[in-house]
C-alpha cells in the first residue's frame, strides 16, 4: 500500500525514490525499486527472500541508492515493526526495529548503531536524516546509539496506527521543494503524518511524531549524569516520586515515558531538594532544545513532548539489565542506578 502511495507521485528529476521490499510470503523475492510516477521499477531482484533483519542489507541498500542515485542529500527510512530498545516477536532480547518475519531476525539498537555508522562512511560525512515508519523508537536510549553518524532523528514516541506515513502526501511536498533540508524534511513529516489522522485521511486515533537534532541531544545526554547522582538520593521522598512518575505520559509499552513530562511530574515533590532541582532544570532545558519539532493528536497521548525514555515501574529482570548495559546511553549515564533507586 505504501508504494502504491508512492508512486502516484513518483521520483522526478531532483528527487529518487528507492524502495527495499520484502515480503512475508518466503517464496517471494526480495526487490529494490525505484519508484516512478504510475509504476515501480525494478532495479534490483534478489532471486530470494532475504533476511531484512540482517543490518548489513540497510547498508548494502544505500550503497547501490549512493552508486545508482547519487543525490546532494540522502533520507533513509526503516519500516516495519519497532520495539524502541525492548524485545523482539519471539522474545530474544534482541531489541530493535525491522522485524523480519520469515528469518525471525531483526536489527537490533546496536546494529542500527552500526548500520548508520557505515552508511555515514559510506556518504563521507553524517546522514542528513535518519526516519522511521515504526511504533515506539522516538527514545533518548535508540538515538544515542547513532548520535555521531546522524544530523536528525524523526520518529514516533507512540505505536504507530498501521497505514503508517500518508507516502502521497510527503513526496508531494518533497518534489515541490526538494530543496529543502533535513529538519525541515523531518518537521512535514511529522506535521503530514498527525494531520492525516487528526483530519481523518488515515484511520488511527492517536499519533505522535518528533524531530531530534542529535549534535543537541548528545549535549543533552551529558546532563543525566549528575541528574541520575541527584534523583538516586531521595530517602524519604521516594515513594511519593515514584507515585509522581506514574503519572507522567507514557506508551504502548508502559515503560517508555516521556523525558520532559516525567521532569513536570517529579519537580513539585523536589520543591526543596536545590540540588535534584538544578539538575532537572538543566536536563529540561537541553532536551527541549534537542528537541526541534514536536507533533501529537489523541487524549491518550496529550502530553507528548518529543522523546521518551526507559522509566520502568516494576523489577525488571536481570537478563534485561544485561542487555541495556550494552547500550552506549548507558554507558554514559548509568540510568539503571536511577532505575535500582526508586525500585528498592
């Protein structure tokens, strides 16, 4: 459906349209398009069904869009399911986004990492805009995996409803202004895609979509340290912040919640705690500028503020405490011991 919707647009002259599709049929091959107005074109057959939840196949992609398509800027989008950082379909804790249903495979938030790290050697400097058409990967943890390989970040905080992006509609506004850059490229998607639920173009009842410029993110991040330090201390005033975290906006998987609006919540029970409060005042003020566009439709997710992070309210077990220790966000930051302190 997608690529119907793309191609009642099709590539033009200043804009190419390259599609990687899969199938859930295993007898089906693999095919890269290009999409033109009224048909895609093949490029490439793969004479197999591959395995999409290999990293190496995004890369290999982009090198033949790079050799065959050469462009001044670059966009890469991944489809399909996504998890943020959590658990795979057949719960391996592999976490990550594009699932692929035949191999029971998926990319992972580290080869993701890794896959953009090669796609930005690849191009010789960042990728202008790194996007995904997938529930849930708007996270500071999924971002910072590839904060130096990447300009901006656009995604959803929330699932998404299953049309997905309104595709006619944003490569309408690409090929009428293909100039435009990256962040603006990220802020019409997400303005295109709330819309087209809001005003009832595509069926879902809820949606939100973000743009994080991850040079200000990673600046963002160098701030949890001391909040992490500040908020792992609070004695007696625990109960009544974890309570206060309960309520602050969160998703699908309840433990993702949203970073600015879980410092809205837990700030009035800090009032006079000066040190937890200096930190939160300045972990607010970075990822707000991280934060350069932000888009949501639907009570259920009203307080949507652009990123959210792992704020789990239940133990969790160790198995996935190893696996968030691979991550560089936590390397960084140590949040699990934020995590330990109010889970006592």
């Amino acid at each position: 459906d997608d690529v119907d919707e793309m191609s009642k647009i099709g590539s033009t002259e200043r804009v190419n349209v390259i599609v990687l599709r899969d199938s859930l049929d295993s007898g089906t091959h693999t095919k890269v398009y290009h999409i033109q107005k009224g048909k895609p074109l093949v490029v490439k057959n793969f004479g197999a069904n591959i395995d999409t939840g290999n990293w190496h196949e995004l890369v290999d992609l982009f090198k033949l869009a790079q050799e065959q398509f050469p462009a001044q800027k670059y966009m890469v989008t991944v489809w399909n399911h996504g998890n943020g950082w959590e658990k795979n379909s057949k719960n391996k804790l592999q976490k990550g986004i594009a699932y692929d249903d035949n191999s029971g495979n998926n990319i992972t938030t580290k080869q993701l990492g890794d896959a953009l790290r090669e796609i930005s050697l690849l191009r010789g400097k960042k990728l202008e805009l790194f996007s995904t058409d997938a529930c849930l990967m708007q996270m500071v943890e999924v971002a910072y995996e590839f904060k130096d390989y990447v300009d901006y970040f656009a995604a959803s905080e929330e699932v998404e409803p299953g049309q997905g992006w309104p595709y006619r509609e944003i490569l309408s506004a690409i090929t009428k202004k293909p100039e435009m850059g990256a962040l603006e490229l990220g802020q019409t998607i997400s303005r295109l895609y709330v819309d087209s639920y809001k005003n009832g173009t595509q069926e879902g009842d809820l949606a939100t979509f973000s743009v994080v410029a991850l040079p200000e993110l990673s600046a963002a991040v160098d701030t949890l340290p001391n909040l992490v330090e500040a908020l792992s201390n609070l004695g007696s005033l625990r109960p009544r912040f974890f309570d206060n975290l309960k309520l602050a906006q969160s998703y699908d998987s309840p433990e993702y919640v949203d970073l600015l609006d879980f410092i809205s919540n837990v700030r009035p029970v800090l009032s006079k705690n000066l040190k937890a409060n200096e930190a939160l005042s300045k972990t607010e003020s970075a990822f707000a500028k991280a934060i350069k566009y932000e888009a949501h439709w639907g009570n259920d997710v009203k307080k949507s503020r652009g990123i959210s992070i792992w704020l789990p309210k239940e133990k969790i077990p160790e198995n996935y405490l190893e696996e968030y220790k691979t991550l560089q966000f936590e390397q960084k930051v140590n949040w699990t011991k934020l995590i330990d302190s109010y889970l006592l």
